[in-house]
C-alpha cells in the first residue's frame, strides 16, 4: 500500500506556516467554514463515523469521547490537546506542530464548536522548545487574521488557544497527569471515574485529545466521516502517522493507510534493517507496548490486528531491533526510563520500577543470580491492574515480554555472568 | 545565568509577561508552570528566594511552588553551566550508538554526566527520557536546538560551533 499524505503533505514545506498560504493553497480553514454550517451534533456524528480514534496510545473512539460531555453541566467546557509526546518511539506530533500548525489550529477549531469549548490549552513537552516557537507564532497570526479571538472567522464564537509549556514530566501526559500539570501541580495522575470528560481541567468537562487526532478532524469535515473510514480499515478510519526508529535503513515518520502490513513499512519504506542484518524484534507502539518476534510482527497496522499479534499499536513508535541486539540490555535501558519517571504516587509502580532496574542492573553487572528471571516476571505480574494510572503496566509489559519471548538471553546472563549475545559476537566466523 | 543570589525579584518586563499568564487560567496556580519557566530564564535556576516570589506572583503557599520544582526535570534547583546539553540515552538512541557519543562527552568536557565543566561554560547530562527525535538518532539537545544523528567528530563541531 502507497504512502499516504493527508497530513504529513506539508512536512518541510516552511510556506505551510502561514495561515494565508495554507488557505490558498489548502482550502485551509474551508473545514471550519463547513463545521460552522454544521450543527455540533452533526460533527459529532461524522467524526463517529470516520472511525477516527485517539492517536495517542489509547485508540479511544474520538466522536464518542467527544459525546460524553454532559449538555448542560452549566460549567465552561475544555479542550486539552496533549502534545507531551513523550512516549519514547514517538516522535509525530513534533511534525504537525513544526510544519503545519494551522491544521492543527483548523481542528482545535472545529473540534471546540462540537463539543462547546471557548478555551483550548494545547499542552506541550518541555523539551519542544522550537516546535513550541512555530506553534505560537501560528497561533499569533491566526489572532491577527482573526482567526482566533472574540469571533472566531467572523462567527459569533469566541475561542482562545493558549500553549501551555511542561516541564520535563513523561507522567503529564497521560490525560489526568496532564489535568493536574495544568492546574498547576505535580502530574499525579488522577483515580478515573469521574472521567475528564465529565470532571477534568478546573473541575469542569475537559475533551483530551493527541495533535494527530486533531489535525484529521478538519479532512474529516470536508471530505465527509465515511470517506475517511473507507480510506483505513475495519474501526480503524483513514491515516496515521507512523515512526519508525532503531535498526532500519530510514528511520522517519511515515503516513500511512491503517491496515498496511507492518513488514512492509519496515522493510518497503524504512527501507529494511541496516547492514543487512536480520530483524530480531520490533516495538509496535511505543516503548510501553509488548515487543513482538520478527515471526509475530508479520501483522497489519491496526489496533485490532496488533492487539491479536500480542501487543499494541499504541501511539505509533515502531522501534526495530536487529539480530545483534543484547536483549537484556535493551530491556535495562527501557526500564531506566521508567524507573525514573515513575510519578512516585503508587507503590507498585514505584517501588516495582526500581526493583525491577536494580534486577536488571545487577544481571548486566554479572552479579545475577538464576532465580532474578522468575523474580522479574512476578514483579511485573503484581505491577499490573495495581495502580492509578498505567504506567505501571507500561513498565511491567516489556519486562514481561522481553522476558517470555527472549528467555533463554536472560537466563544465560543470570547463569553466566555475561551476554549470550555479545560472546556470540566475540566468537570469530 | 546569574550568580545565586540571597534575593530574587522578576524585572518588570517578566512581571509583565507573569501578569499575562495569569489571565489565560481560571485559577491562579494554573500559572505555576508558564511563571516558573520565566523565573529560570531570569535566573538560570529555581533557588529558594525564585520560589518565594513564584508563591507571591501566584498568590499560593510556598509549598505548592516547592512541590512542583522538585517534580519536574527541567527545572533546575542549583547553578548550571550557560549552556547545556542533555543526550539521550533511551531505546532508538541506544540502538543507534548513543554510549559512544556519552563516553565522548565524558572525556571531552571532563566531568561525568549530570556536572558542569570546570569553566562553568557547560553542564550535561545523559538522560533516560527520550526527547521525540528517534528517527535522528543518536540525539542531543544543546539549550534549544536539537542535534541529530551524533557521531563524535559533529559532537566536537557543534560544541566548537555553539558554545565557543
């Protein structure tokens, strides 16, 4: 299946920042014109149809989310657009925001008309500090042009976005982390129900959407929901952006249909694994979900699909692993990841992220000791359905995973005190 | 970056841009990220007398502030270098070779990650977060720009090029 360029048509294309020329150039904002037209209900019931899901790991339906905002709660009504991007793999949403920010801006503009929101914060790592700058020079030319502000294009509708700066916190974004981020706090993830849709930022309904999801919401309105269902697959509606990372000959990000076989965006367009080598293992989605065999990543990109195949298409990071790769040593440099940035709110995952490290740490030491596998695999078991939020089960799904499919590594360096991969490598041809 | 100093006060210019902030949200702690991000770019870190004039600016218990610096990473809470670098240490980079260029690092600036050099110029570290940029690994960011598929030689341009 061809590379599709729905969204992703604009990257490196630096005139796209412009609101004027994505106007000309674009039929930009010709989506919000259409939604204006629309009632917010009808936009609903599109966005329903275009089988659009959360882009962000997730993969929750999108028009229902937006469905569950109660009518007449008599609060103000939010919408969150989270561009933490921080689930490692992922690196997408960097892209919208850099090169077409104005879709972006499109959809956060329908998307506040359908579910009722005057104000949207779009919620952005830290570290993006020039997507950020790019981002807010849009916004501010889009209040110029009128765009934004007291009548949004016009219309007797006010809508303020504002960009709201993290601070180096992987936990924020996760939709509550980010709702506490927001109101000022640390990002301890909140007990759900009540859900942000119903009691999210300031205590009022709050729609937490990914970039990505929102910047198809303007196609969607032009070209019509079942338009974009018929471009993806089964639940799966149109496009998303895919990136791909690690031992491939073209690691980037690329748009594509959902449904397209996963060995085919390794192999066809990132161009294959480097020197030749064999593919090991691949990440389907982000360094949270379950690494697949090369034998079981034989599978198509949707949410579905993966889901059979074991693991998940999360929030799109394909991170591939060639033959070389230590399993063991992979598995430590994720868990460090996690192990730092456990929010510290639940025990488990606290004190099961540690451990879980200083297992790992000890085994890559040569300290190990045989029964440090089956402890591991314990561990990671009472990590899951155990804490508030799922970064717990995030950390205790590559444990698990590495550690079932690739058992035999682990249990050689536990035994021998070394690698069963590098002494392969050091054993001459 | 300023020396530490025994008291802070934003300029009048950033208390004009903290003002501003304050309007976006319902609440006034909602400002908590936007201002502190202010205050570190007057001050170079977050000392004890920054969070006293946060609380002030945000109208909170000094606590909240205090809270809040010391959960998240960007924040710094003592003197860094004027310049500083974080390279990334997770999965792709990894894979990609990112232990050479921390080795490089490490004898190139001559301290080990998370110190700053002896000249005060640079203050680096190797981080477990990944920083979004998988498909240029291995990756660095140096103040704030990113810098992509590092080998030792570009390491040695850039820090000649940015930080001279």
């Amino acid at each position: 299946m061809p590379l599709y360029t729905l969204i992703s048509k604009d990257f490196y294309n630096e005139d796209a920042r412009d609101a004027n020329w994505y106007k000309q150039n674009r039929q930009g904002f010709e989506g919000a014109e259409k939604a204006f037209e629309m009632s917010p209900e009808d936009i609903i019931s599109e966005v329903k149809t275009s089988n659009l899901r959360g882009l962000g790991g997730a993969g929750f339906p999108t028009g229902i989310k937006w469905g569950f905002v109660p009518k007449d709660s008599g609060k103000p009504i939010y919408l969150a657009v989270n561009a933490d991007e921080s689930e490692p793999g992922t690196f997408k949403d960097k892209y919208i925001m850099t090169w077409d920010p104005h879709r972006l801006i499109e959809g956060i503009i329908i998307t506040c008309w359908a579910i009722k929101a005057h104000v949207a914060y779009i919620y952005i790592r830290g570290e993006y500090v020039r997507p950020y700058e790019h981002l807010q020079r849009a916004i501010d030319q889009a209040y110029e042009e009128g765009i934004l502000g007291d009548k949004v294009m016009g219309r007797d509708f006010k809508l303020d976005v504002y960009i709201h700066r993290g601070a180096g916190a992987y936990i924020c974004g996760e939709e509550t982390g980010l709702l506490e981020s927001l109101e000022g706090k640390k990002g301890w993830p909140r007990l759900k129900p009540p859900f942000p849709a119903v009691v999210g930022a300031f205590g009022s309904p709050t729609v937490v959407n990914n970039v990505e999801t929102i910047a198809h919401v303007p196609e969607i309105i032009k070209q019509g929901g079942q338009w974009f269902a018929d471009l993806g697959c089964e639940k799966n509606g149109g496009t998303r952006l895919m990136c791909v990372s690690g031992h491939v000959n073209k690691p980037d990000v690329y748009e594509i249909q959902l449904g397209t076989p996963l060995y085919e965006l390794i192999y066809d367009h990132a161009g294959g694994i480097v020197d030749g080598k064999k593919m090991k293992a691949v990440i389907p989605g982000g360094s949270s979900a379950k690494v697949l065999t090369a034998e079981e990543a034989d599978c198509d990109c949707s949410i579905e699909a993966l889901q059979a195949a074991g693991s998940m298409l999360g929030s799109g990071g394909v991170m591939v692993m060639h033959e070389d790769t230590c399993m063991v040593k992979a598995l430590q440099v994720i868990t460090s990841f996690y192990a730092h940035e456990s929010c510290g709110q639940c025990t488990p995952c606290r004190e099961g992220t540690g451990w879980l490290l200083r297992t790992l740490n000890r085994l890559l030491r040569g300290d190990g000791h045989p029964s440090d596998v089956d402890t591991m695999l314990d561990l990671s078991g009472n990590m899951q359905g155990t804490s508030i939020c799922a970064l717990s089960e995030a950390a205790a799904w590559p444990v698990e995973s590495f550690i079932l499919k690739f058992r035999e590594e682990f249990d050689y360096i536990a035994r021998h005190g070394r690698s069963m991969v590098a002494e392969k490598q050091s054993v001459p041809a | 970056m300023s020396e530490a100093s025994e008291t802070f006060e934003f300029t009048s210019q950033n208390l004009e841009r903290c003002q501003d902030y304050l309007k976006r949200y319902p609440t006034k702690q909602a400002a908590m990220l936007p201002v502190l991000h202010v205050a570190q770019e007057q001050h170079g870190f977050i000392s004890k007398e920054v969070e006293t004039a946060v609380a002030e600016v945000l109208e909170v218990p000094e606590v909240e502030v205090h809270k809040v610096v010391t959960f998240y990473t960007l924040f710094h809470r003592h003197p860094v270098g004027r310049h500083q670098i974080r390279l990334c240490m997770n999965l792709a980079c990894w894979l990609r070779g990112s232990d050479c260029i921390k080795a490089h690092l490490e004898e190139k600036l001559g301290v080990a990650s998370g110190g700053t050099t002896s000249d005060g110029k640079i203050t680096w570290e190797a981080v477990s977060d990944c920083m979004g940029a998988c498909e240029d690994a291995p990756m660095m960011q140096l103040d704030k720009d990113y810098y992509d598929e590092l080998t030792p030689e570009k390491v040695d341009q850039i820090l000649e090029k940015e930080t001279a």
